[in-house]
C-alpha cells in the first residue's frame, strides 16, 4: 500500500475519530470523478474537500455535486490570474459563485478583491483568499490587514517565495491572527510551510488526492500528510527537525525520522527545506521563530555548517565537515554521523579475526572513487581508522587535493584498474538513476574476500553491487550507510535509541516499485507504511 493510499482500520479500532485537518483538493473535470474523489477524502477522513468548479469541463450540475454529500464542501472558482482555469467573464465568474452559495455548500472561496461585491447567504461560511503564483508581496501585512477587516470566517494567503526568507514572512503571519488564518508557501521552497502552519495553528492544511493531479506547486498529498507527517498530530508542541540541501525533493530523511518518531511516540516534525547554497546562515536566521530543534546537513552546506555552528564535536574540526546540527542555548552544535556510520558499515562486512572479534580496517588497502564531499568523509574515516588510502577522480586535480589534505595517495583515473586493493568505495553518481546499467570499475577486480561499498542507495543494488555479489565480495549498499547515520542523527535529536529496523524498511519500501501491504495497529498508526518510490540519489546528496 502506498503512503497516497487511505489506512484500513482494524475490527478494534471502529470508534470515530476527529477528523485530521486537511482540505483535499478535488479537481477535475467529469462530474463522477469529483463524486468519486470525494466519497475517496471521506474514507480518508479529512476536515472537508474543496470542489474546484473551474475544473469542470461542462457547467456544474450543484443538485448532483451536493447530494448526499459524505464531508463538509468548499466550492472554489479560480480564476486563471491567481491560478485557476476559469475560461468564461468575471461577471460569469462571480454568478457562478452566488450560484454555489445558494445550493448549499459549506463554505465558499472568494479573493480578496471581490469578495465586498459577493454577500453573505444561509449558513455558507467565506474564505477570504489572497493568491500571488510569482511572489511574496512588499506590503504583506498591510494586505493581512485588509482581510481581517472583510466579511469572512477564515483568512487564506498563498504566495511563491523567491528567496528563503520569504517563507517565514508569511508564516509569521499566524502570530498576529485574530481570525482563523491559512498562511502557506508554495513551490518546493514552501512547501514545509503547509506544515509548519499547522504547528503554528493554521485550522488545517490543503492537499490533493491523487500525486499525479496535485493542483497547485509543492502540495503534499492527504497520504503524505496523514502516513508520512501525521498531520493530526501536529500542535503548538510540536518540536521541529529537518533537513537542508539542495536539491532537497527526494530526500529519504523525512521518512525515516517521521516514522521513527511516530513510533516511539515522540511529538516531532521533520521536514525538508530546499535551501540554495551560500544561504544556510540566512536560513536559520530567519527561521529562528520555529526553534528548530535539529538538522540533518547534506550538499551543498555540510561545510557551511562548520561555520555556522558555535560547537563542534572532534570529529568536525578534523573534517571541517558537519551533516548534523543540534540546537542549544547558545546556538548550534555541531557533529558528524557520516564518518562512524562509513565505519560501522565497512567493518561489518570485514571477515571475522580467528578470536571472532570484529575486523579491523587497520592496514587494510582501499580504493577510494571520487573526490567530493561524500569522499572527503569516507577517506577521512578510512585515514583515521590506520586503512591504506588511494584516492582517484576523472578531475585529477581534486583526487590530488583530497589525497594531500589526507596525507594518502591518489592515481589517475585512467589507471584505476590496475590497483591491488582490499577495499573499493564508489562515492561518484556512477550507477545512479537513470544510469543504472553503468559501474565506475571493471567488474574483472572483484574477487572473493574483497569488500565493496557504495554510497549511491537508490537503486541499492547498483551495477557495481551486483557484479561484486557475484563475484564473491561483500558489499556495502549505500542504503545501509544512510540508514546507520540517520539512526546516529536520530539519537542526538531524541536522546533515545532509534527504531532502526523499521527506518530501515521504510527506506527499503520507499525505493522500490513493488507495492506492499500497509500494517495498521488498532490505534490507526502504520507500522511500516510504504511510500513512493523517489528518483536515485547517493548518499551524501540526500541527507
């Protein structure tokens, strides 16, 4: 079962809830569909459903849209300045809307700069929205203002931010509400905010039902909300983690923690913030309101982060290098997970010693592919555990930098072939999604007793994966190495110890195709919920 797909409750667990606090987005252009959609968010259980009317391809018949209708309805005619497909005049625009009121929907959506001209009818209750697809507005405030004033019960702003700061701008908003107040980014910079809202005390969040047909850039599906983040769960309370980067999108971290999280009972959120490079320092600047409690750090601020924190641990003043932020009373502290992640993962596909201790990378020769961030990290970690380190990359220059840095060698990478190691570590997009049929290293040197690692996990078993395996070497799969360092960050946000075993399959799930079924305990919760399946991404780059 995927995470877009509604939980199926037990025999125990029949006692009504409340329902989460979502609007699901019902856009489409066939009469029966919006039926069937909306009989879809009722099982779901959501707050209610917005009919966008200006989907539809015909006029709406509102006798069929309203009978027996199974949740709350809000109707929505957007026009296409504010990023609806309403084709027909404004005046047509707005008899639609008086239409809609009068046959009964619970509530209705109506823009600012209208809605003086549309009056209040029956018991139909008025959102009063503000949407701007190219950016946050200068006067913001004076706009939030104009709409405490209006006729309306509930106050919608939507913008697209064009710089991280933005985001906060309209978040912070919600401090100054004295009505109920939606409060949103959009965009793939925004969409944390959809989430962050509700912590902040939006009364609910939109969503849409299907991934495919998401109507408005950034919105997380209901599944999303309700398997992945737990919507429901969100208060004032709420303690707030994340992960920084940049690309950020498909990032794995956020299912991980969140259901490693949910499943120890902890009241946390952890969300994926876009950030560009060079603006980690204004991101958490601005972001100071939220109190972000925690951050997994990937590309391109692992070395940013250095910089910003006020402590580091050992290991970050060795690397300068940090993928882990930890808030405390004087800013942030600084670790790194990567590099004991790397070592527990190598050494436990060592062969046993005689004595059955573990085996040691001391003296052990490797092979080192690549020379960016996520090979500085592993060539730091091999150095410091006593390992024979070369270095290669298709930029001589870098390997021989990194090298220097390590006081190890390095060989062009034209002769990679041609060096006698124990150990070989791909940390190159070699392999990776939509490459999967190339390998970085002939297969001819793999051999039995060798150990062969690779930090790219999606897919996990790559090319070079499987030709070791049958080759008779161990392997390390990238997903193993993501997993151990988010456990090591899970440790430090929590102070406990993470479920790893259900993070593992959670990731497990989230990148394969193959659909399986979801657990579901009589308190409604998933035990292993499956997720989509997300574009490849190496290690270092997904946080």
């Amino acid at each position: 079962m995927s995470a877009d797909q509604p939980s199926e409750p037990t025999p125990a667990a029949t006692a009504p809830r409340k329902p989460d606090p979502i609007c699901a987005v019902v856009a489409r252009t066939r009469h029966e569909m919006i039926h069937a959609e909306l009989l879809d968010a009722a099982r779901r259980n959501v707050l209610l459903a917005e009919v966008r009317l200006d989907y539809l391809a015909k006029a709406p018949d509102f006798a069929r849209l309203l009978a027996e209708k199974p949740l709350p309805l809000l109707a929505t005619v957007r026009r296409r300045t504010d990023g609806g497909r309403f084709k027909g005049t404004e005046d047509q625009r707005r008899a639609l809307l008086r239409q809609a009121i009068a046959s009964g929907f619970d509530w209705v959506d109506l823009e600012e700069d209208i809605i003086a001209s549309v009056p209040r009818y029956g018991k139909t209750k008025r959102i009063i929205s503000y949407h701007n697809f190219k950016e946050v507005p200068v006067d913001l405030h004076a706009l939030y203002k104009r709409m405490h004033e209006a006729d309306a019960d509930l106050i919608k702003i939507a913008c697209m931010p064009q710089q991280i700061e933005d985001v906060m701008r309209v978040l912070e908003l919600l401090r100054f509400a004295r009505k109920p107040t939606i409060a949103m980014c959009m965009g793939e910079m925004g969409a944390p905010s959809r989430l962050l809202q509700c912590v902040l005390g939006a009364p609910f969040t939109y969503a849409g039902l299907n991934p495919e047909r998401l109507p408005a850039p950034g919105m997380f599906t209901v599944g999303q909300l309700q398997n992945i983040y737990a919507v429901r769960r969100l208060n004032k309370e709420t303690r707030i983690f994340g992960v920084v980067g940049d690309p950020i999108g498909h990032s794995l971290s956020p299912i991980v923690h969140n259901i490693g999280m949910r499943k120890l009972g902890i009241n946390g959120l952890y969300l994926p913030f876009l950030v560009p490079e060079g603006k980690l320092g204004t991101f958490l600047a601005s972001h100071s309101l939220l109190k972000i409690q925690g951050l997994s750090v990937t590309l391109p601020h692992k070395e940013a982060a250095c910089h910003q924190a006020v402590e580091h641990d050992s290991l970050v003043e060795q690397t300068r290098s940090a993928n882990t932020l930890i808030r405390t009373d004087r800013g942030y502290r600084a670790t790194n997970t990567d590099q004991p992640a790397i070592l527990e993962s190598l050494v436990a596909s060592l062969p046993k010693a005689t004595d059955g201790t573990p085996g040691t990378l001391l003296q052990r020769v490797a092979l080192v592919l690549g020379a960016g961030g996520v090979a500085r990290s592993v060539v730091h970690a091999l150095v410091r555990a006593g390992a024979i380190v070369t270095v290669t990359n298709r930029t001589e220059e870098k390997a021989h930098k990194l090298a220097a840095e390590m006081s190890c060698r390095h060989v062009d990478w034209g002769l990679r072939q041609t060096i006698l190691t124990e150990i070989v570590v791909n940390c190159t997009a070699c392999g990776m999604y939509p490459e999967v049929d190339e390998s970085p290293i002939h297969p001819s040197v793999f051999r039995p007793g060798m150990v062969v690692m690779d930090t790219i996990y999606n897919p996990e078993n790559t090319m070079m994966i499987k030709e070791a395996r049958s080759r008779g070497a161990s392997v390390v799969t990238g997903l193993d190495m993501f997993i151990r360092q988010a456990a090591g960050q899970f440790r430090v946000f929590n102070g406990v110890e993470p479920p790893i075993d259900l993070m593992r399959q959670v990731a497990k799930n989230a990148l394969t195709p193959i659909t399986v079924r979801q657990t579901v305990s009589p308190e409604n919760e998933l035990t292993a919920p499956e997720v989509q399946a997300a574009p490849a991404q190496r290690h270092g780059d997904a946080g």
